[in-house]
C-alpha cells in the first residue's frame, strides 16, 4: 500500500516585508507583512509526498537534489508537525490506515530555474506542507484549516505561510510567543478581486551570493537601531494598504508598496555590518519607475506602477495590467537585454511606447547594466491539488 499526493503552490512577493525574528526557532516574526501571490501558471514549486510501510528514511528530493530530512531542522519540524496532526486524525477515525508512522519519500521541483535569483523558498515550503496535509486526509476546505496549515509552513521558512492563500494574504505576527499559535496566515481577497493587478519580475542577477534572509534579518535585529523605528511604525502601513486593497486604491497601494520596499533596504544598510541587497541597476529600475510615476502625477493623474525589491537586486514591478505594455517599453528601452525575450507579449512591445513628457535624460544616466529577463504575470490563486497519483 503506497499513498501519495502531488500539489502545486505559488510564489508570493511582499509589499509589507517580513525582516526580523522575535523567536528563531518556531520562527515567529518581530512584523505582520503582507503579499500578493503571483499565478503558477508563471512560477510554481510542484511536490509529491509519497509514504509506504517500506521507507527507511524520510528524503525529499529537491530539484533532483536528494535531501535527508532528518538532518534538515527545517524540513524535520515541518514534516513532524504534520505526522502530529495525522495521529490526531488516526485517534479520531480508528478505522483509517495508521500511516503517520511511516516514512515519506518526497520529490520538489520549481518550475522557474532557481539561476533566475527569484526565491523558492515560500512556494517550497507551502507546497511540502499542503503535499503532507493532502498526504493525510487533513483538513482543507474552510479558510481556518489553511491557517492553521500555515503554522507548519511558517516553521519552514516565514514567507511560505503565506503562499498558502491566493490573492492578498496578510501574515498576522500573533502574540503568543510560546507556542506561535496564532502567528498564521490570513486573506485578504482572493485573486479574483483585483485581477487587474500585475507584476513584472525583472531579472537583473542570478547570483545566489550574498546575505540570505534569514542571516540577514538576524543581524539586523542585533545592531540596527534603524529597525526598532521601523517595528513600531510597520502596523500602521499594513492597515493603510489593507484598506487600499479593499478599495482599489492603486495610487496608495503603490505609495506604501515603495516605501516600504526603501524602508526595508534602508534597515539592511542600517545592518552592521551593512548589508546591500539592490545594485545599479536596481536603483536604475527605481528611477525609471518614479519618473514615470512623476510624469503621471505632473499631468493630474495618479501613481502607474511600483517597485518592490526583497533580499537581492531582482526588481518586482506591480502595476494595473493596462499600464504593462508602456512599463516593458520602457524597460526594454533602458536596458540592454543579452538575448532577445521569449514571450511574445514582450517582443510585441520591443519597440516600446514612448511615454509622453518621460525626461530619458533620469534614465540614461542609468545605463548601468543589463535587466536579464523579464516575467510578466498576474496575482494568482493558491495551492493547487494535482492528483493522488
Ligand atoms: C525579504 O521567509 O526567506 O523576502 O523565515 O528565515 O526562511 P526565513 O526567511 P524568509 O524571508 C523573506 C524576507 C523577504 C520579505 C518577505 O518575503 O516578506
């Protein structure tokens, strides 16, 4: 007797960040954030749990890549959560197969390349949880049951918590900091409320080098002083943008979303020592958006876009959909590309619309590099179930 289960879960990029650990271990955050979850139609982390009474060893492959889970403390605790949570179900229905013994053999795979910088780490770890959660018959239908799922994922890497809703997804940070019991994730509207929201990944580098997340964020809340400012300020953006959501209100949605973004970046130079996520071209990328923003405003209109840059130099460009075309012109126009764009909406715009009143005087000064490649999605839905084969 084998059982299996095959998911999908998406990747979600913040527009309140998540920096900072009030507990390492259960990883309990010092700052609700909030996301927007981008379609897996673009990127996703596709996982198969498999258990049989045969295994000998719990092992994940990961991108081909084999993994003992038990030397993984991450991957262990998530794995253990969810055992825990079968044997409740066991007691409960004694007369399904007593599986949460066993041990599982599971397989992950992204369907973007992890060279593309982009982190994999949220749609992985919410894909693993909801893989097992599928794996042992848990709960899933009501909103309360993915929250409470999202108290496992949160203990494989923070931001995986909430990759387990669709649309716009709020990671409350909770008080009890014993058990972390109510630092889960939350919806806020689900995909379909806003889907003329979209993104634009711009790909400026590949490196995997650098500080990682969760270095980082330990390091900042030692020495920033910085961070203390931004802890207690951080709730309010977080209500201001929920009620931007709600409302539509794209032009303070962008406002928060980029102040938020500098203020993150902000604490990390504020980190000792400092830590520089954004490059030239990153800050290019930055000037380029606000000059469009400036022309908008200059002519009585409002905010068309904004950037959003996590743990590296990789800019995410939200902005409604009709504003998409004009924005890729753009970029196309200031950066060289090493080769031409496969997707064929980006080579229909190649010629790029020029943007009325755009001073290119701010964005030739930004001839600093090359942009990689660029993704061009929308706000997605959540995990998907693909089969119990
Ligand atoms: C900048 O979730 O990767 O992307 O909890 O240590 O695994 P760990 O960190 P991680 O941190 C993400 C940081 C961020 C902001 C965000 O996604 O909110």
């Amino acid at each position: 007797f084998v059982k299996q289960a095959t998911v999908s879960a998406p990747v979600n990029i913040a527009c309140i960040k998540y920096w900072g650990k009030r507990n390492e271990s259960l990883i309990l955050p010092t700052n609700p954030s909030l996301s927007v979850t981008l379609s897996q139609d673009h990127l996703c982390s596709t996982t198969t749990s498999r258990t049989c009474a045969e295994y000998e060893e719990n092992l994940l492959w990961l991108n081909g890549k084999e993994v003992k889970i038990d030397n993984d403390k991450r991957l262990n605790t998530c794995l253990q959560a969810m055992r825990k949570q079968r044997e409740r179900y066991e007691a409960k229905y004694p007369n399904e197969p007593k599986i949460s013994k066993w041990k599982v053999h599971i397989c992950s795979e992204n369907n973007f390349p992890t060279a593309a910088g982009l982190a994999s780490s949220a749609s992985g770890f919410a894909a693993l949880a909801y893989s097992l959660a599928h794996l042992y018959d848990l709960p899933l239908s009501d909103p309360a049951d993915i929250s409470d799922l999202s108290l496992n994922a949160r203990q494989g890497s923070g931001s995986a918590c909430r990759s387990l809703f669709g649309g716009f997804v709020e990671w409350q940070m909770g008080r009890d900091d014993l058990l972390g019991s109510d630092s889960r994730a939350v919806q806020v509207a689900d995909h379909t409320f806003w889907p003329e929201i979209h993104a634009l990944i711009c790909i400026v580098s590949d490196d995997k080098k650098g500080t990682s997340s969760t270095a980082g964020m330990q390091r900042t809340v030692e020495t920033s002083a910085l961070f203390q400012y931004r802890i207690q300020h951080v709730e309010e953006q977080l209500v201001d943008i929920k009620q931007a959501i709600l409302k539509k209100d794209f032009d303070t949605f962008a406002k928060i979303t980029m102040q938020d973004s500098n203020q993150f970046h902000a604490v990390a130079l504020d980190t000792d020592p400092p830590i520089f996520y954004m490059n030239d071209v990153s800050r290019a990328i930055i000037g380029v958006v606000t000059e469009y923003n400036r022309v908008s405003i200059a002519a009585g209109g409002k905010r068309k876009a904004a950037y959003t840059f996590d743990a590296g130099p990789n800019a995410v460009i939200y902005a409604p959909g009709e504003n998409m075309k004009e924005i890729i012109g753009m970029i196309i126009q200031y950066f060289p590309q090493p080769e031409p764009f496969k997707d064929p909406f980006l080579n229909e715009v190649i010629e790029g619309t020029l943007v009325p009143g755009f001073n290119s005087a701010v964005a030739k000064r930004h001839e600093v590099g090359a942009v990689k490649g660029l993704i061009h999605t929308c706000v997605g839905d959540g995990p998907r179930v693909l089969g119990d084969e």
